[in-house]
C-alpha cells in the first residue's frame, strides 16, 4: 500500500513519516524502512525521514518521544527529529487543536528537509470512527467523506489496513509500541467510538460494519469533490467584488440546485475570511433569499455578514469605497437583488 501510495504522489525523493510510536505510525515507519534500506521504489531513489510530535499533552511525553525517536533511527530512518508544539485551546475542541498544531510541525518539518510527502498512519478503523462521528453529528457529505488517502503532501498508504494488521506488523518487526492512554479516556468522542460504539456494531450487526463505512467514505468522497468542483465554477461565474465584499445575484442562486446553492454561499463566506458555516447558519443565509426587500445580517464563523440588499438600495447607496453601489450591478445583468457578504474585521496589515 506504501509503494502504492508513493506511485500516485509521483515517487517524491524524499518523504517524512509522522510516527507517534503508536501501532499504526510505528508499523508504517518499519515499512517505509524497507524502502528506505533498499534506496528506491519502483526503481525511483527515495530517502526517508520521520518526525515525532511531542504534544506536551502528558506528563511523560517528552520520554515517549526521545523513545519513538530512538527507535526510528534503528530502522534506519534519517533524519528523525522531535517537534515540541504548545496545543493552544481554541473553539473547535482539544482534539482539532492538537491537529492543528501537529500538522503545522510536520509541514515545516517536511519544508526543512525537503520532503514532498508525509506520511500518516490512519487506518480503515480510524476511516470509520470518522464516519461514524459525522453521521453522530449530522454533517454534511464532506464530513462524511472522511479522510482523503491523499490531500497535499500528506498521505495515507494504510486507510485499507485494519488497526489489527498494524499490530501484527509490530510484532513480526518485533517493535514495542507506546499505547496512547487517551485512546481508551471515554470523556473524548473518538475513543468512546473506538472502545463501545465500533464493536457493539460489529456485535449486532455482524463483522464487516467499518468496512462498509470505509466504503461509504470512499464512494461519497467521489460525490462531494464533484459537487465542490461544480459549486467552485458556478461561485467564479457568479460572484462580483467590490473591495472587500462579495456579493451574489438573488435570481440566479434561486435558479441552482439547491446542493450546489448551498455550496456557493459557503464559498462566498470563505472567500471574504469566514469559517466553513453549520447546516444552520447555511439555511439562515439561504433563508435571505425569501425575504422581500433588504434583510439582514446573518452571521456566519469568522467574522462574516451576510445580508440580502434589494435592487432599489444597490443603486442608491453609497458602496464601502465611496463610489456609488450601482456600480456593483454588472450592466446588463440580472435586475435583482442580491446577497452580499461582508467582513466584520479588517484585513491584516
């Protein structure tokens, strides 16, 4: 699956494994090894590196670092270095704050040494933990999609293996890894999914429910980068800019599908600084397109107004650079209104 993975991402020269000394990071660092000691893939020369992300989590993590490091240099692997990273407490939970901090280590780890790709070693069990916590949540089909096997430079060669295989890895390798004591603290989502709900499934279904949610993860990452493709065209055909605004013609989002609708007004939202909105705030937004007149503001995350302004108010009001609205109206376009969103807060200097 490696060898795989590495074929599609064009053979990089040079990759970094991201290993916590976990099973499924620490199996994955013993089979990039092999390549590594064989010095190519395919016939391609490849050079591996890893790189440990002490998340300053747990008491003794620096230990459990300089350990996993250790071992990754007697696998042969060159260069292996710690990143020490400050998990900052943010909205989105603990969890996405330590993501976010690891993958920051690991993109500058990887810049440094000239690494094209970075490897990670999710896991079909961990592809349907993801799912499951989406369906949980009444997320979207993005969210459903899962885990991409490739999204930048980062890959994911093991998201067909099962937790169990990465083990059994170990163990022919004779490797020791380190159990996180997170994976089993039943005050995280993740592990109560792992721990209680994956294998009462498994009980009362039958074997075979994280495959099936794996697949579904697989099949629906195909629908929702169609439909972002779709609503990306459709956002450039549609939206019009003026300064720091965007706004959107009323009449034709009326005229979209409404899966497509949806994704352009969060597409609106991200081009002027906002955050991926809820199904809430979406229908919120939407919901402008109903109203007579001008309405509004809805607000969305990070710091974005959406608010719907009539035909009559776009000709006559004064734009955000002093000039006349009207001048937004593309001539000979739609005589309509339209939904315009705003910045709350000034661009960075």
């Amino acid at each position: 699956m490696v060898q795989n993975a590495l074929a599609q991402a064009g053979y990089p020269a040079h990759l970094v494994v991201a290993c916590s000394g976990g099973p499924d990071s620490l199996a994955l660092a013993a089979v990039a090894a092999y390549f590594a000691r064989r010095g190519h893939v395919d016939g391609h020369p490849v050079t591996v590196g890893a790189v440990v992300v002490d998340h300053q989590l747990q008491d003794d993590s620096a230990q459990v670092a300089a350990r996993t490091a250790q071992v990754l240099e007697e696998l042969g692997l060159a260069p292996v270095e710690v990143r020490t990273v400050s998990v900052a407490a943010t909205g989105s939970g603990p969890e996405a704050a330590a993501r976010d901090a690891r993958h920051a280590a690991l993109n500058a780890a990887a810049e440094e040494q000239g690494a094209s790709a970075i490897l990670l070693g999710h896991t079909l069990d961990d592809q349907a933990e993801q799912v499951l916590l989406g369906l949980a949540r009444g997320s979207g089909t993005r969210s459903l999609a899962g885990m991409r096997p490739a999204r930048g430079k980062l890959l994911r060669p093991f998201l067909g293996l099962r937790r169990a295989d990465t083990e059994e890895i170990c163990a022919v390798e004779e490797l020791e890894p380190w159990h996180d004591p997170t994976n089993l603290d039943p005050s995280f989502a993740r592990s109560r999914t792992r721990v209680e709900v994956l294998p009462h499934l498994e009980e009362k279904l039958g074997p075979g429910v994280a495959e099936s949610l794996a697949r579904t993860a697989s099949i629906l990452q195909l629908d929702a980068d169609y439909l972002d493709d779709v609503a990306e065209t459709t956002f450039a055909s549609l939206a019009a800019r003026n300064g720091r605004e965007v706004s959107l013609p009323e009449d034709l989002l009326r005229a979209l599908a409404p899966a497509i609708r949806f994704r352009v007004i969060a597409r609106a939202a991200a081009d002027v600084g906002g955050q991926q909105p809820g199904y809430q705030r979406l229908l919120a937004a939407e919901a402008l397109l109903r109203r007579q007149g001008s309405a509004g503001p809805v607000e969305l995350p990070g710091g974005v107004s959406v608010y719907r302004l009539s035909l009559a108010e776009l000709e006559a009001a004064p734009a955000p650079d002093g000039h006349a609205a009207a001048a937004a109206v593309p001539r000979g376009g739609a005589r309509c209104g339209k939904l315009v969103f705003r910045p709350q807060k000034p661009p960075r200097k």
